[in-house]
C-alpha cells in the first residue's frame, strides 16, 4: 500500500482515550505524524498551533460534535481533509454535511483497519495532486509573464519558452484528470462491482461522442462527467450500493434516485464544474419523459447526458447493476437498442450501435503489453495502470522515466505482484 510521506500529519479526535490509543497504533506504522485531541475545543488549538493535514473526528462528543467541529475547520483551515467516524443512527447528518461541504469522506464504525489506512492514504495522494497542480500552474503563469517580457528579436528564445509552457500545461491537464480519476476510484472502492466502471463508462461516452462529431467543449464536460457520474453514490448506505436497483424496495430506490441530484450539488462550488453538473443531474433521465430526477423529455435533456445515459446502462447491463443479471455484451447492446426511441435519444442509439457495426480502425502506432523489467524510458501507457485494489496508480498518457519506471518495479516486488502495462512505444522506434 501508497502512504504518504513521514512529513503528512493526521489530527485525531475522539472523547474516548481507548480510542485515540488505538489510531496511534493504527497509524504508526505508516510514518505519519499522528496528533490526538480528546475535545473539539482541544482540536482548535492545536490547530492553531501546529500544521495539519487531515483530521479525523468522531461524530458524537460532548459540547460540539464532530460535524461542528469539522465546519470551523472548513472555515479557518480549508486545505486540511475532514473526515468523519460515524454510526448508522448519524448517516442523515453525515449526508448533509457532506452535501454542504464540511466533509470529504466519512468511515462507519466499526472501522476496518486496512480500509481506513487505505482510505487516508488516498486522501493523502490526493492532497499531493492537488499541490501539484498548483504547482504547476503557478509556473504556467510564471512563464507565461516571460513570455510576455521577451523582446521580438528573441525568436529562438520565445520558440523554447513555448515548448516548455506546452509541456507544463499538459502536464496541468493529465494531472486534472488524474486527479477525478483517483477520486472516481476512491468512490468505486465502496463496492467491489463497482471498481472501473466510470473509466469504463466514460470510454464509451467518448467513443459515442467521437462517433456524433460533437464539439470540444461539450465533449470534454460529458468525459468529466462520466468520470463523476456516481459521485452522488457517496450519500447511499452500502446496503444500497450492493444491492441491484431493481431489488431496491421502495424507501431504497427513493434515496438511490437522490444521488444525481446529490452529484451535482457536490459540484457546486467548483467554476470548471458548471458545465459537468448538468449531465451528472440529467443521465438518469428517459427521451420519454419516464426518468428521473426531473422527468425530462427528448432534447429537452442536454446531449451529453443523453450519451450518459446510453454508456452507463450498457455497462450496468453487462455488470448486472440493473437487475442482478450478467448479460453478455451482445446482449447488453440488443437491450439498449431496444430502448431507442423510449428510453433513449434515437441517433444517440444509432451512433451507439455503429460503434459495433463499423470495422475495427487500423492501428496507426505501434503499441504493446510489456512486464515491467522490459519498460524503457519514452514508453508511453496506453491504458490507465491501477492497482489490484482498484486505486487508479498511473493515468493513460503518462510518459514512462527511468525514477517512475523504478517505482513500478518497487512497487511490483513489494506488492508480490507480476505486471504488465500497456504501453506505446517512442516514435522514433516504432517499425
């Protein structure tokens, strides 16, 4: 397991001495730095006092509860993670402060003790994400004010300072979307059917896009949103999240179709996010009007959800979300097209279909599954490399260096594990 460096600190709190005893332990062996508070008014002055990356709170302590608490640390300390440890009979407070905010990630108790590593270790992967990416967009602006402090007669300057901001800016982007992966994984590892099927899902969307020629800028929100459909999941008990949707009882299904709803009301706060949260909203919805949550009719409900709806459906079919029944591709795709012109938007079915119809496209590089003692540095992967666990540890795209490549092969030896990722090989090289 991916921990974070000795220098990430956890702030513990918990009226109940026995158990901030047993987090110590628990986390000692990570190399974390572990601080322990036994109040909420003790928490706030540590953390004034000392720097903090994540705290972990119980719900129910005397004076403010662990949902108060959480919301001054919100307020006063925005970049530190909150995370809550809840009981069952707190799951509707818990629900709301997450759609207000106030909580990244809540853990049930009993805790189980890998989980909540596992969990705080991906928090702590995303915090570095996330200081990565402003790391590089402030050198994007760095740059790009050089660029604008360059006399005209320095054209070969100007030409080298462009590549290298070229470079930083993908880099920003691969980092963006490595960074909604590991999110979307993290939600996933609720539910062990669940694990890749957003990466699944938005493959497809994109396929479908491609395919109806849309434009950059509604394709690029519907590859987001795919990604994020589910975010709503994380409202739902897992009694909901096992279950297929067309076991739920009636209570079940009321909150289950919540969760679009509450997916784009986690979206709310975010500028680049006003284009993705419609269709996160609208992907449940029917070309006839029988959806939810707002029983949307024909184009009335946005394209991209339109698409959605098509790409998710054909992979809960194939995963038997829907109903408990595994159907076979072929049969997954005959189901979908079925619903063409009732559930769902005809051309989008056509371009669905066609999808399968048209011949596979020729391959225009060259590409290849290699173990790991055969990567090379200028290897390029091709597919996203996740780990057993279904923790997202490299995203497609990623250019291979001789340090990464050194820490794949760590990563392998200490993992028992026997490798292989898919990778294209540098241009220069290809036959």
């Amino acid at each position: 397991m991916s921990v974070a460096t000795p220098t990430w600190t956890v702030l513990a709190v918990d009226d109940e001495p026995n158990i901030l005893a047993a987090l110590r332990r628990l986390f000692r062996a990570t190399g974390w730095r572990i601080l322990t508070a036994g109040s909420a008014q003790e928490a706030l002055a540590l953390l004034a006092l000392e720097p903090v990356n994540a705290v972990l709170s119980d719900m129910r302590m005397p004076g403010m509860d662990g949902v108060q608490l959480l919301e001054k640390v919100r307020l006063g300390w925005p970049h530190v993670a909150r995370l809550l440890l809840t009981g069952q009979a707190d799951l509707g407070s818990t629900i709301a402060a997450i759609n207000r905010g106030w909580l990244h990630r809540y853990i049930t108790k009993p805790w189980n003790d890998d989980e909540l590593v596992l969990t705080m270790s991906q928090v702590a992967q995303i915090q570095q994400l996330d200081a990565d990416k402003q790391a590089l967009e402030r050198l994007t602006q760095q740059q790009n004010e050089e660029l604008k402090a360059l006399n005209e007669g320095l054209e070969a300057r100007v030409a080298v300072r462009t590549g290298e901001l070229a470079t930083a800016n993908d880099k920003v982007k691969r980092n963006y979307l490595t960074s909604i992966k590991a999110f979307t994984a993290l939600i996933e590892l609720r539910g062990s059917a669940q694990v890749g099927h957003a990466r699944q899902v938005a493959d497809l969307a994109r396929r479908i896009a491609r395919a109806m020629a849309l434009d950059a800028e509604t394709a690029h929100n519907l590859a987001i949103a795919a990604l994020l459909h589910d975010i709503g999941h994380i409202g739902l008990s897992d009694t909901v999240l096992s279950r297929p949707v067309g076991r739920l009882d009636r209570d079940e299904l009321r909150r289950y179709q919540l969760h679009p709803v509450l997916g784009e009301q986690a979206l709310l706060a975010s500028d680049d996010m006003q284009g993705v949260a419609p269709l996160i909203r609208a992907h449940h919805e029917r070309w006839d009007g029988q959806g939810f949550p707002d029983g949307l009719r024909g184009t009335a409900i946005p394209i991209g959800a339109r698409i959605l709806a098509v790409a998710d459906t054909f992979e809960d079919l194939c995963s038997g979300r829907i109903d408990g029944q595994v159907l076979s591709p072929l049969e997954a795709r005959r189901a979908v097209i079925a619903g063409r012109g009732s559930r769902f938007d005809p051309g989008v079915v056509d371009a669905f279909a066609g999808l399968f119809a048209a011949a596979p496209p020729k391959p225009t590089v060259a590409a290849l599954r290699l173990p790991t003692a055969e990567l090379r540095p200028g290897h390029t992967l091709t597919q996203d490399f996740v780990s057993p666990e279904g923790v997202l540890l490299l995203s497609v795209g990623q250019r291979l260096t001789e340090d990464l490549i050194g820490r794949i092969r760590a990563f392998e030896l200490k993992h028992g594990l026997s490798l292989t990722l898919a990778v294209q090989l540098p241009q220069e090289v290809t036959p």
